[in-house]
C-alpha cells in the first residue's frame, strides 16, 4: 500500500508513520517528491488494516498499490527516476551512452577505446572483467586485472565505469572499482546476487533476461529497489524467439510500456538485441526514437580480433557514425544525447 502524506506534515508525522509500519513487521520505503511524500509498505500485508494507518496525524490518505512490483511502480513514484554517476546521466530527458568491448583485454585496448568514444559522445565505459560464458572453455574475462585497467582508462578519460558482477561474493570487489554494477542478462534472477547489489549504493544496470517477461524483469528490479538501492536502470537487450535472422529479437515496444508502469529509466542495448554490427546504428537510432534513456553498446578498435562478440561490436569510425545518426534523432525529440 501507499502511504500519502499531507503537504504540510512534519518529519516527527513521517518518523511516527515509519514506526507504525515497523512494528506491524512490514518495510517501509519513505519517497520524497516534487508534489508529495509517500511511504511505500511492502511485505505481507494481511495484517496492515489492524494499524489504522488513515488516522495517524500527517496522513492524507492510504492507497492500494496495485502492480505485484512494489517500489518500481508509478503507483507508488509518478516523477522518473533520474541515475546519475559522474558524467554518466541516464533518464529526465538526459539520453547517457555506455560503449565498450564486451571484454577487456588489455591495458593498449581499453584506454585507447575509452579515449574514442569519449570523444565521440559517450559518458560511460563499459567492459568485462569477469565474463559468464555459456561454454566454460571460452574467455571468462581478466577479473580483477581487467577492473585495474578499467580504473586506468577512468583515470585517463573521466568515463563512467559499467562492469558485470557475477556472483554474490563478488559485489564488494567489483564495487570498489566500478561507478555501475551491471547486472547481465543470464543473473537476471539470480536473486542472491540481486539482493547483494541492493544492498549497495551503486548504480546497477539490470539486463533482462533472453526468456523473462517485462514483469519478471520489474520483479527483478524489485529485489534490488527493496534492499534498499534506488539507482536501478532497466535495459532491453534482446529476447529469445522463433526468429533466427538475428541472435535475439529487440522489442522496442518493451520502451514505452516500461516508462508507463516504472519510473525506472530503460537503456537499449543493440549489440546484443542483433547480434550483427551492421544493424547497431539503425536500431540504436530507432531506441532513441521510441525514448530510450539509455544506450550501451559493444566497441573494439578492432572486432575481428575481439575475444567475444565479435560478430557484434561495432569499430570506432562506426560508434562516432551511429552517435552523429543517434544526436540528430534525440534533437528532433528535444533531448540530449551523451
């Protein structure tokens, strides 16, 4: 349920609220918006009416929330959620663009793409230092090396660190270096690993998975939201479906619908909604159209010498093409792009 203060209720109303839902066993996400504060109640509520929640001083009314994600809802947050991290900005109108290879692999690769696409517009950094691949024969990243040379092409440019955490034990690791945990599509439900990055101040990047429904993907989302971290991107990377034309297919649809239940900011991810570096631009340019607040995208200096996915990533003359294609489109929108 949601819990609507009145406009001119005090902290002692809001404190006093928090204490009565605590002690009915429930948890209390205090909101603060433009307009009003709510507290949004979440856990078993069967036992909430007992607490007389409307006739506590400072309550303007209580409200059901309807939609089974809780603190994603905009039941419970009209006012989007805005994620900011350094330079990186993503969401209120602010288009923030993530490029990287898929893996790091050595100190020469990633400072030198990190320099280009700064120049080319991007705010975040990407790459893998550790990599869940489905063969266990395959590149499995640089692990805490590759998150060293990361930190170094920060250094060297100022670009927004987004890297993959795999395991629960890992966060702490991984958070120590990076500005954005990446969450990846195959530990979508890996709620373990959910709760671990909730239980941080981290921005997290939340790929859906290739056979979850949206509202598995906002479930998902939930866990991390619910342990207490705020700063929760959405990203569409493709689905699994009959189609074999491209590695998945990127619904874009999946956009609009999520920004009319979540407040949460939703980034596209081309590379791996196609699987083919010659349909990035395009479909970039059409993730802007349908009003992505993000984009991350696979590049390498050189793909053909990619370690993984190569198939995919895009070279450094192409991500300044797609970003001058992508920069034209957000300004027909009235949006800003980087």
């Amino acid at each position: 349920m949601i819990i609507v203060m009145q406009a001119g209720a005090s902290r002692a109303d809001l404190d006093h609220v928090v204490s009565r839902v605590e002690g009915l066993g429930l948890r209390p996400h205090v909101i603060v918006g433009t307009e009003r504060t709510v507290v949004a109640v979440v856990g078993d509520e069967r036992n909430a009416a007992a607490g007389g929640m409307e006739s506590l001083p400072g309550v303007a009314s209580v409200l059901p929330i309807l939609a089974p994600y809780k603190v994603a809802s905009r039941e419970v947050q009209p006012e989007p959620t805005i994620v900011r991290s350094g330079p990186l900005v993503v969401g209120g109108g602010r288009i923030g663009v993530i490029a990287g290879p898929c893996s790091v692999e050595s100190r020469e690769q990633i400072v030198a793409t990190a320099r280009a696409v700064k120049e080319a517009g991007a705010t975040g950094l990407r790459g893998g230092a550790f990599k869940p691949r489905t063969s266990p024969y395959s590149f499995q990243g640089m692990k805490e090396k590759g998150l060293e040379l990361l930190a170094e092409a920060r250094e060297a440019t100022g670009l927004a660190v987004v890297t993959e955490v795999v395991a629960p034990e890992d966060v702490p690791l991984v958070a120590r270096y990076a500005d954005v945990l990446q969450v990846g599509a195959r530990n979508m439900q890996n709620y373990r690993l959910l709760e671990a990055v909730g239980r941080t101040q981290v921005p997290v990047l939340l790929k859906r998975g290739p056979a979850a429904t949206v509202e598995e993907l906002l479930l998902a989302a939930e866990y991390i939201l619910d342990a207490g971290n705020r700063q929760v991107m959405l990203c569409e990377r493709g689905i699994r479906t009959f189609e074999s034309h491209t590695r998945f297919t990127l619904p874009l649809a999946t956009v609009p619908w999520l920004h009319q239940r979540t407040h949460l900011p939703v980034v596209v991810d081309p590379s791996h909604g196609t699987g083919h570096a010659n349909l990035v631009e395009s479909m970039a340019a059409a993730s802007v159209a349908a009003g992505a607040d993000g984009l991350i995208v696979e590049v390498h200096p050189d793909p053909k010498a990619a370690t993984s996915d190569a198939a995919q990533t895009i070279d450094l003359p192409a991500f300044t093409r797609m970003m001058d294609v992508c920069r034209r489109v957000a300004a027909a929108l009235g949006r800003d792009i980087g």
